[in-house]
C-alpha cells in the first residue's frame, strides 16, 4: 500500500506567519491565536500563533511542520519580533538567536547580511505592509537551537555562521523533494565561482575532500557533489567554469563510464558491468571476466584485477571512458579530469589534464 506524503511548511512561512501576528498584536492590541497567509504557491494556509515574549515585546513564534519530509529543523520554533516606525521608509532584518549570518561572497544576499532569504524576504514585506501600509519597520527572527541544528546542515560549507537560514521559495516543503540539495549544492558552486574563479574540485564522498586536504593542505574550493555529478556539471556549464577536477572512489565514479551521471545506488548500479567490459578490453580471458562478474563489491573486483595484472590498465581506461561522458555532457566547454581512488585512499588512476587542473586549483587558493 502506497502511503500518501504530507506536504509541510518551509522557515521562511513560519518566520511570515509569526512576523505577521506580530504586526496584528501590536495594532489590534490583541494576539492572534492563528494567521492565515496565501502563500506564493496560491496556496492559503493557517498557523497556530505562540506568544514568545522572551524574546521582546509582540514576539510571536510558530512551530515548523515539514510534514514527511526529513528535515532537521522539523518541530523547531521559529519567532519574529517586528519594531513598528511611524515614519514612512523600509523594512529590515536582523538575525536573533540561531539564525546565520552570510559571510562569504556568491549567495543570494551581501556578506554581513542575516541568512534570510530573498522569497521569504518577500513574503514578510507584503504581509507586514498589509497591516502597516509604507511605514518602517525592523523584523527580527530567531530560531532557539539553530546554532546547533545548523551543525546538520550545508550552512558551514556555505559560509553561513552562527545558525540556522531562513528558506522557502513556494512556501510548502514537499516531502522526500531533491530541490534543496540541488539548491544547496548550486549556492556552494557559485561561491566557489565568486570567490576562486573557473577552477573546483568535485568531490563524491569525504573521502576525496579528505584525500585533497591531506595531499594539498587546501580545504577551500572543494564541493561535496554526493550523487549529483551531472546536475553540477550542468551547473558549472551555466556558469562558465573552465576547469573541474573528480575525485572520489570507484564505487561511485566507475559508474561515470556508463554514462551514469546520477550516482545512487538506488536507481543504478552499473560498476561490475563496467569493469568486467573494461577488463575483457584490456585482454581478461572469459575465465576471468566469470570470476569478476561474480564478485559483489568493487573491492573483490580491483583484487582479481591485481591478481590478474590488469588493475592499471582498466581503471586508467574506465576513468578516461567517464571523463568522455563528462566531456559530452558539458559540450565540451569544460576542461575535466580524474582522481579515482580505492577504498584505502589509493590512488588507481590519474587522468589527461588532471596534473595540470590541481595546478590551476592550489594557485586559485594561494591569491
């Protein structure tokens, strides 16, 4: 029996609701027990209203629901306390407790700014000033623990210090969506873009950024892709990079040699069909291809290979075929190569240009 996922409600709806009720208490005199809010998606929603006057006077607070999805700041308090001025002019933010502070260049909002995002922003703005008309107003949110949920988050790698941002686009979390990943994962790429120029590193697990770390005493400039290759291929397309160098292990990479550009596990394998072609390449008997085939991990795989004496040659050649598919995927615009590494951290193989992009990447790191 198929379970019917319940949608949720994103930071950036309850930090409007709760700005909003703030509004609605100070001019009515009376605290809202519930707002309604039509929401960008069109869509009208009601939250329930909690007085949070320890965090000033009028501070209001609502209770995050993600509804299915699996999110860390499910269940957590997100408050608003706005400052009303008579005088007409802008509305501002600021970060209270548990909510970031931007502190690198490549995001949405300037350095030194809360991390409120701009559609939440908005949200805030127009429902405030459907209460106080053009006048001013400053509006702080708060997110008791946000510091500590932030741990669980991008938001380190992102340049986003001492909390918890402030998200949403539609208004509505829809359960087991892939949308803030690949935000996520777009924001950390611009940045590298801003801050280091046309060169990266792809990453497809901590143990490439720990290999990279280790090997060059860098630890900026890498991006932890996870199974999205070949969305942040296109993303580096868009924005004009020129170098991009792979690093990671063959369980994920060999995959790349297929054609396989989005790497989990649950939607495709892939790895032995790969290695076993490769090795009937390079020269493996049927014999042996048999013993490969019926290994179960690429670890069984890359012994036989030694034992074999085919190891070099294959994994050169599997990383070469999946830079190709690389190459193809970005029309070309992009310079790429590879580091594939076994599960110790050994390198297996080393690709054309590979020498030549780690160059690029450790001196975009020095200036």
């Amino acid at each position: 029996m198929i379970k019917n996922l319940k949608n949720g409600y994103t930071t950036g709806t309850c930090a409007t609701g709760a700005s909003l009720a703030s509004v609605l208490w100070q001019t009515t005199g009376k605290m809202p027990e519930q707002v309604e809010l039509v929401l960008n998606s069109d869509e009208k929603l009601n939250l329930k209203i909690l007085a949070c006057e320890q965090f000033g006077e009028f501070a209001c607070g609502v209770i995050k629901n993600s509804g299915d999805d699996i999110d860390v700041t499910n269940h957590c308090l997100v408050v608003s306390k706005v400052q009303i001025f008579q005088q007409i002019g802008e509305i501002k933010f600021f970060a209270g407790e548990g909510v970031g502070i931007i502190t690198k260049k490549g995001l949405k909002l300037p350095v030194g700014e809360p991390a409120i995002n701009p559609v939440p922003r908005q949200m805030i703005v127009k429902n405030i000033r459907s209460v106080i008309g053009e006048k001013s107003a400053y509006v702080t949110i708060s997110i008791p623990d946000g510091k500590k949920l932030a741990e669980k988050t991008f938001n380190a790698r992102l340049g986003i210090q001492g909390g918890l941002s402030v998200l949403g686009t539609t208004g509505i979390v829809r359960p087991m969506s892939e949308e803030a990943i690949q935000e996520s994962l777009t924001l950390e790429l611009s940045m590298c873009r801003e801050e280091f120029g046309s060169v990266c590193c792809f990453t497809t697990g901590y143990s490439g950024e720990n290999y990279l770390k280790k090997l060059f005493n860098y630890q900026n400039n890498i991006i932890l892709c996870s199974n999205y290759i070949g969305y942040l291929l296109d993303c580096a397309k868009d924005m004009q990079f020129k170098n991009i160098l792979l690093v990671g292990r063959t369980g994920k990479l060999a995959k790349l040699a297929a054609n396989i550009m989005y790497l989990h596990s649950h939607t495709a394998g892939g790895q032995r069909e790969v290695i076993c072609t490769h090795a009937g390449l390079a020269g493996a008997n049927q014999q042996q291809m048999q013993a490969l085939y019926n290994c179960t991990t690429t670890i069984q795989m890359q012994e036989l290979l030694e034992n074999f004496g085919f190891s070099k040659t294959v994994w050169h050649t599997i990383a070469e075929s999946g830079i190709k598919n690389c190459e193809l995927r970005t029309h070309s615009k992009i310079k790429i190569a590879m580091l594939l590494l076994d599960e110790k951290n050994n390198l297996l193989a080393k690709t054309k240009y590979a020498d030549e992009i780690l160059k690029v990447w450790c001196e975009c790191q020095k200036n």
